[in-house]
C-alpha cells in the first residue's frame, strides 16, 4: 500500500479528517456579523452529501482505458463518484459554490494515480493515441480555476501526482534537492529537515499542495522576501510532454540561449507533467523570529517595509494589513491570544498615548531567519525603522498568534459560504511608486461594485513578498450573497479587481496563475504577441492539445466566456 | 548628426582610436615566452590593411532597398567595405583569425542604423516581405560567433542598435529603468550616475556592450554576486519580432502563466530585436572597497569562498584565480604596481613564513560594494573567513591593480595573435559539489590536447560569480599556433574544453552565449525536446526565418558544422 495525503473535502478547505473549530476564533464571527450588515445567526446548518451532485456521464475511451488497465495496478485508476468529484475543481469560490450546489460539470472521467515517470510516460502516449485529454492535479488547492475540464466531448482525466513524491537525492555542499514533483509541503520539509535543510517555501496553501503544482503555477511561500519565489529555486526541471521529456541541467546559471526551463515553470499544465525538479535549497535557519506591530498609518507601514528593502534588510516575511484587513485579524486571533482583555485596555491607553488611533492602526507582521547573529542583527535594524513609523510593538505573542493561524485563513471562506457570504481574493504586484494609487483605486473599486449589488461591502488589503522594485498587494473582499444571484454578483465583484490591476500596469495575479480566473486578462499582462507565443509552445510540445486544454489561451471572447463558465 | 559610440578596430579589440600599451605590462611578454616556449621575438610586424579583404560580392534585394530609402534618411543605410567588414563578426578567436587572413565570409550585404522602434519595425517587415535576412547588432563584442551570418544566397542586413540609446525613465523610488537597449555599458552607467543609481552591470566587455547584447546573450557583470546576471534585471522587455511586438509589463514579480520576458533573454537575436527594456538598478554604492588576498592552494580557495556564500556574506564580486592564472595576472600587472621589487621579496620571506609556496598560491580578489557600514561590516567578515584558508592579505593595492586593468584582458589576445599564439576561453557554471572534479578533468583535457599538437601548453582558471548553489568556473588557455593549421589546433582544443563541460554535468556557458561555438553542444544541454521548444517558438514568431537564421537550431551533424565553419 503506497502512503499518500489524504484529499481535501470536496466541499471547503482542509482534509475530511481534519476539522476546523471555528470557536478557536471567538471573535471572527461577531466582527464579520458587523462589518456584513448580517442580523441574524439562523443559517441552514446543511451537511454535504456527494450523492447530491449532478455528475455527468462519464465519457470512456474503451481503448484508452484497455491500454491503461493493462500496464498499471487497479489500486491505480478510480472512476469512482468520489474520486470524480474530489478531482473536478480546485478550491477557488465558484469551484466550492458550484459542487455545494450540485455542479460538477468540471469533473473528470477518471483519475489515474502514476507511480513513475514511465508511468506519466505511459499514460501521455495513451492519450495522444486516442484523443484523451489530461488534467495533471497535485494538491488540488489552485483558487484560480486550474484544474476543472475546460470542454466536453473527449475523455478527460485527472492526473494525480501525489504518489510520486520521493525526495531523490540531497547534495549538502551545494544545497541542491532532487525531488519528485507530487510530494506535498508537509511531507517535503519532513524529509529536507532529516537532512538538515529546508527548501523554504511555505505558500498560505502549504499543507495541501505539491511541488510540481507550485512550479506550474508560480507560487511564492510566505518567505519569498529570502529565499525567493518558487521559480527563484527551480534549478532544473523534468517535463513530460506528448513529444518526449524536456530535461535540463542543474546548474546555477547558465547562457545556452532561451532559458527552456521557464517554459514548464508557470505551464499550469498546458505542455505536460512536471515529474520532477531540482530544488535550490538552505540550512535548516538557526533561529527563527516571528514579531507584531502597529503602526498608524498604511502609508507609513508602506514606507517602513519600503526603507527595509532600500537598507538591505527585508525580513524573510513582512505582512503589512491596511485597517480593514488589521481588524479582520485581531477579530480571528485565538481566544486570550496576544493580549487578554485587561492586557488589552491597558495597551489600548498605551496607544493611545502613543497617538496611534485604532482605527486607522495597521498589524505589521515581521519573520525573520537565518543565523542567529544575522537575525539579532536585522531584528534590531528593521525595528529602528519601523519606530521611524511610530510603530509600536506587541512582541513576539503577535508572532506567536500569527504562526499558529496562519494555514487557517481559507477555512473562514468555508465558514461564510455556509452562512450565505462570498469573500474570495485578488492579487498583483506592483513597483513601490505605484502601491499607494493601485491601493486606493482598488479598494474604491472594490467596495463600490459590491455597494453596486445592494449589501455591505467589506474589502481589505495586505502588502507582503517585497522586493527591491516592489511588492504583491494582496485584497480580500466579501459580502453578502444576492439569493439567486451569487455568481453574478461574485463576477461583478472579482471582475472590477482584475480590471484595476490591469489599468493600474500592474499583472493580473503575483502568485495565483491564470487558470480560468484570470484568463480574461492574460492578453493585456503578457500582449497579445505573447499569447501567439505560449501558443505556439503549445502546438509544438503538444500537437494533438491533450494537455490541460483551453488554459493560457483567451478565446476571442474571454470575458464572455469567464461568466459563462461553470454555471 | 547623431552621437554614436566609435567601433571596435576590425582586426582586434577595442576602439580604433583607442592604444593598447602592453609596455604597461611589462612583465607579461617575458612570462608568455616562457610559458609558451617561445624563443624569438622576431615576428612579422603586420599592419591590418582593410583592403586585403576578400568582401563576398554584395548581394542586394533592391525592392527592400528603395523599400529602405524611402523611409530612412541616408546617414542609416551604409554598403561601405568598411561597414560590412566591421560587422562581419564579433571578437571571438575565429572571427579575429578569420579577418587577419582576408576571410569576411560572415559579411553582410548592408548595415542599417535604425533610429526608434518604428525603424526597427519597418526594416523588419521589410525584410520579411523581401526575404531578407536581419541580424541585430549590439557592440559587436560577442566571442561565442552570435554574429556572422550563417548561410549564402539571401540578402543579409545587420541591424545595429546603438543609436537607439535613450534613457527612458528613471523610478527612483521603485529603482526601474526604461533604457533603449542600443546603449552601451560606460553611456549607461554615466546617466544612471546622474540619477544616483547604477545597473552595477559590468561584464568584462562593459565599454564595448550594449543593454541589448547583454539581455540577448545573458551576460553576467563581475559584481553578478550581489546585483545578479542580466536576466535577474530585467523587469520588462519589448521585442520586436516579425509578427508584431512582444511586450511585458514593469511588475516585480508575477504568475501569469508561462513567463514570456524569459522568450526574449536570451534570444540571440534569433527571435526579434530587443529595442528597449526596464531594468531593476540600484542607489549608487556609499563605499566600494576592492582587495586583494593569496591563499595557499585552490582548493582552500574554493572552500573559503564557498563559506561566504553558506555565511551569507559573499563579497559583490569574487575571483579566485588558480596558480597557473595567478601567474598570469602577476605578470600583467602594471610597473611597480601591488608591490615593488623590493617590497615584492620582503613580501615573498613573510609567505615562506606563513607557509605559502607561491607556485601554489591563488590570488584570490575581492570586491566589496553598498552603505559604508555594511560595507566595513561584511569585508571584517570575510576577512575572517579567508583567514581559516590562510589567506594572505595582499591589500588594497593588489585591487587598486585589478581595478585598473580589469578591462584589459581581451588586448592580450590580439598582441599574442600577432605573435602567432592561439588564446581563447571557455566558461561554465556548476554546482560547489563538482567544481574540483570539473576543474581537474577540464584542465588535463585542455593540457594534453594542447600538447598533443606539439606545443607546450597553457591553460589557468578562475572560480567567479559565486551562487546559492555554485559558480562559474572560466578556463583561459593558449598555445603557440601549428602554421598553416591554426583552426584544426584550435578546434581540437576548445572541443575538449566544451566537451569536458557536458561531460561533467555543467553547461556549456555561464554567460558567453551559444552563438555558433557552443552550438554543438546546445542539445546535450538543454535536452532534444528543448532544441524542438526552441525551434517551435521560433517559426512561431518568425515563420519566414529571417531574425539570424542558424542560430539554436542545431543541424543533424553541428560538430560537422562547427569544424567546416569559417574556412
């Protein structure tokens, strides 16, 4: 029996066997209560059963099949309603609305589980032989629409990669991994830390994701400010496409013309399957310092973590919440957290004599790690700027409060969704000149489309991965479900987002990938040459367009189809 | 009349007007005799006569040329013998070989200065409605053969950028720059330095390179160890290719798809024409300290700059020559540089002393650039960790001796062709776990392949642009030429060079590019699906192949190729 991670449930966030107790955050709920405009706790208290939803037929290519039952185990092909369901989407909103509404029109025909790149191998020669298109999955929790099946006619399968998940090798002196691309965060660090190494990426979907879906998608771990975004640490890169396997070297930097491994890094799965690659690595960090402040103003924490990067000592994370978002986490702090209620009044005089108005007072979240000197060291120089903001620090019990959530923020999307609330996020980045104005309008655009729609609106907004000529600018946004009407209030809504980022000059997502979500706009950010590019990338690794059909590749009517998707 | 920078002279490096005085390097003859085994100094003194120059008879579209009339004034269009020859090659030994001998086989037809992008556009549909060939030029310094045409019987324009050489934009607080990519290094350098920033790129070809060479080639600047190569600089490119412009957005980071800026890097003109980019620069350093050390043996070298990196203190540029180089570098310096005769012996008892044998010893420089205090900080540290090598600390001096010739290397080359002495490079980068075993097998190969021609041989090495993971590693070598089969002899050479690379595991430049001297080796690194990537893309943005035919593509037989080139 080959040990893999469990699948997340198919309705919301988090593995079956894994239960979120929203009572952890007592004051979650009142604060949401509020900031909504909801009056009432009556909600539905419904419980979700598979047997509810609409599968389609499955659509099964007998040869296909015939030559996949003939080369692997049984215990390696489901076509089982559970497996098709559990395959169908990823985790964004309208992939959890939809299936807690019946729908799984994205759903795959079958799931295959390889064990080896001969399996992949096997299983892409197949497809191409009899027209089947393949949906490679790894974690599963890809909010942009990565994953579901993009058209109907030909068998579709779900290419789960999570039990090719061997670290290969270790090369300590030069601080490279070899590693099968299904292994998942957990499991990865587990077995980098036995060698005394880390890779260093923990994206907010940590524990439920795998290194090959961080690569096709271009993720970044809440540590990019150090050790990079994920295709910063790519050092080389096994691609298995309908044509054969792209294979590169791994070296440090190279000159041998077009660089063909940032073709398979941001792929989502377009060109083929990524079964394995060669990691940049790190020490395990001496010491590690997770801190909290509160600074006045947004514009001045911007200023804080933009003189960090200008002196050359960003911390490894830096997460800067503007109002919204800072009071959002005070109200999901664990109960008696970092401050109790008296510890609470008598900080609250403190600040207030400190001329910091609550209000606009905005959390400032700060890790660092590395040696222990070097972590003093920057500690002692990134607080002297931040007290040039009037920050005010909480000490480490923020930082305490912030690691022991910090994997649970998506489990609140469940938590609404089950009370008739959509929030969702949206994400850019953009150069420091242009943070404040890309801030500004958006969250003006934000809140006025939902006002548009008759309810409350709630937006809020985080700065986090920095870098010398910027940073990502991270919204959140929820409200009220119109009944009857959520997905085009939702489109209404995430639509103005995507816009602003792309009328600001900024991209359409920092870590998130195209998937459906943001295909409407991948023609502005990349130009329409680029387009013609990546697909003719395609066409030429995948002639027969097995591969993760209709991504990356606006049709002339992006929009219209974007709100079409998936009802 | 606009300003433009001079050409190189044809038959050599540097400026035509510029002198090269190796009486400035006094000692350097004397130890090139003795290492070489030459024992004459009566050699033809040449004087290069453009007119000994077989030019290929021109061959002219004349529809694209009233095409060309028509639009550009006739200070852009030039068919002079001189023009052709001067942009019939870059600076590598063939091309050098080739021209001193009266071949120009590589020559174009005609140059076209192109003034803005709308130039550029036009020639380019131009030459596709004509069937035309255009390879874009930079500084023309390019050692790799990214230059000489590659096939007869279409009309062959050269496209040379250096008029377009406009700083665009200037983001002080984000730290971009929009630049016109026909710029070169010192021009560049100097309005940055006006803005109080700097690209801090300074390749060895830096006075006679182009923004847009740099990014077509992925070249790498001595400091790379803290500023990074080309490709980790460019935030944005604009390409104009024949199907249309290929545009990206000035965005710190993104995850929208496939990566297209990295289609572009390192295109070698293959693709389009890079016209302009926006750069990531930097606030000019408070303090920049150059130094120099003697280690006892290479290995110790290795090691102790390996420890920085692993401390997280590496120097902004690092070279650690082996001893054979270190010989070399010894003998180039100027007069009464680093150390006096008499200074030079109290230096050599004070070694004994420490135990340094000077055949053994490894010059090893430093560099050290950014906010004084961190500056003072970080070469204390280094300092330390040279220290457990047994470092000798050779001062300031031996910098102030680098800093002062550290773009003069490539004159050697020319005043040793003149004496009948083949020298060339070749450069790689792997990871630290395999840079003894490269360095070892790569230096017997180059030795014994040398003397199997019947010559004594030369060959030295430094270790360079430290990363995360590994460096570069340039091999140097030279050798007195086989009269009458001076290409046989150096072929047989730099394919041991190459081959050792591959061979080994490493690549087969770290940042010289393919061009034509690397291309045999291009599908053993980047794998036969690679080649076919390349390709795809490639008749996808220029189906009518007329962007610099030939180049990462290659043939069924290229080591055939490579061998017959440029006879």
């Amino acid at each position: 029996m080959v040990y893999e991670p469990r699948h997340m449930k198919w309705w919301g966030w988090g593995n079956e066997d894994t239960e979120f107790h929203v009572q952890n955050h007592p004051g979650f709920w009142p604060y949401a209560k509020t900031v909504l405009g909801i009056e009432s706790d009556d909600f539905e208290n419904r419980h979700w059963k598979l047997d509810t939803i609409q599968l389609p037929e499955p659509c099964i290519h007998e040869r296909f099949l015939g030559k996949l039952r003939s080369s692997f185990a049984p215990t390696q092909i489901y076509n089982s309603p559970k497996e098709r369901i559990v395959h169908a989407y990823g985790k964004g909103f309208r992939d959890l609305f939809r299936l807690r509404h019946g729908v799984a029109a994205g759903a795959p025909d079958l799931v295959v589980y390889p064990e080896s790149e001969r399996d992949v191998c096997l299983t892409l020669r197949a497809a191409v032989d009899c027209d089947v298109v393949i949906i490679p999955f790894g974690g599963g929790s890809n909010i942009s629409g990565c994953l579901e099946r993009m058209e109907a006619g030909r068998m579709c399968v779900s290419l789960d990669m999570r039990r090719m998940r061997r670290l290969l090798a270790v090369d300590q002196r030069s601080c490279t991994a070899q590693i099968e691309a299904g292994i998942f965060g957990p499991d990865l660090e587990q077995q980098l830390r036995a060698n005394g190494v880390t890779l260093g990426h923990f994206p907010d979907s940590f524990l439920h994701s795998t290194l090959g879906g961080w690569i096709a998608t271009r993720s970044a771990g809440m540590q990019s400010d150090k050790y990079g975004k994920i295709e910063d640490m790519v050092m080389a890169v096994r691609l298995v496409t309908p044509e054969g396997v792209l294979e590169t070297r791994t070296v440090p930097k190279s000159s041998n013309g077009i660089d063909v491994k940032h073709l398979c890094i941001g792929s989502e799965g377009t060109l083929g399957v990524i079964t394995q690659a060669t990691m940049q690595i790190h020490p395990q960090p001496e010491s590690r310092v997770v801190k909290g402040y509160l600074i006045p103003e947004f514009e001045g924490g911007v200023d804080a973590i933009y003189e960090c990067v200008r002196q050359e000592c960003a911390p490894s994370m830096v997460r800067l919440n503007d109002p919204a978002k800072t009071a959002l986490s005070m109200a999901f702090r664990p109960p008696a957290s970092f401050f109790s209620k008296i510890a609470a009044d008598v900080f609250k005089s403190y600040l207030r004599v400190k001329g910091v108005a609550l209000p606009r007072a905005c959390l400032l979240l700060s890790a660092f790690e590395g040696r222990a000197t070097e972590v003093a060291r920057r500690v002692r120089k990134v607080e002297s700027i931040y007290r040039r903001s009037n920050a005010v620090s909480l000490g480490a019990a923020a930082g305490k409060s912030f690691e022991s959530t910090k994997y649970d923020f998506p489990y609140i999307r469940d938590f609404l969704l089950d009370r008739n609330v959509t929030t969702d996020v949206s994400e850019t980045s953009t150069v420091w000149s242009n943070i404040l104005p890309l801030y500004d309008g958006t969250m003006s655009e934000l809140r006025s489309r939902i006002q548009e729609s008759g309810v409350q609106p709630w937006a809020g907004c985080h700065i986090s991965h920095t870098y010398q000529s910027g940073a990502s600018v991270y919204f959140t946004f929820g409200f009220k479900q119109h009944p009857g009407r959520e997905l085009d209030q939702y489109l209404h809504v995430k639509q103005a987002a995507q816009q602003s980022f792309i009328d600001h000059g900024a991209t359409l997502s920092h870590h998130h990938a195209v998937g459906t979500e943001h295909l409407p706009w991948l023609t502005a950010d990349i130009s329409p040459l680029g387009i013609k590019a990546v697909a003719t990338i395609k066409r030429g690794l995948d002639p027969a367009n097995v591969m993760n059909p209709g991504r990356l590749q606006p049709s002339l009517d992006p929009l219209e189809d974007w709100h079409r998707l998936g009802r």
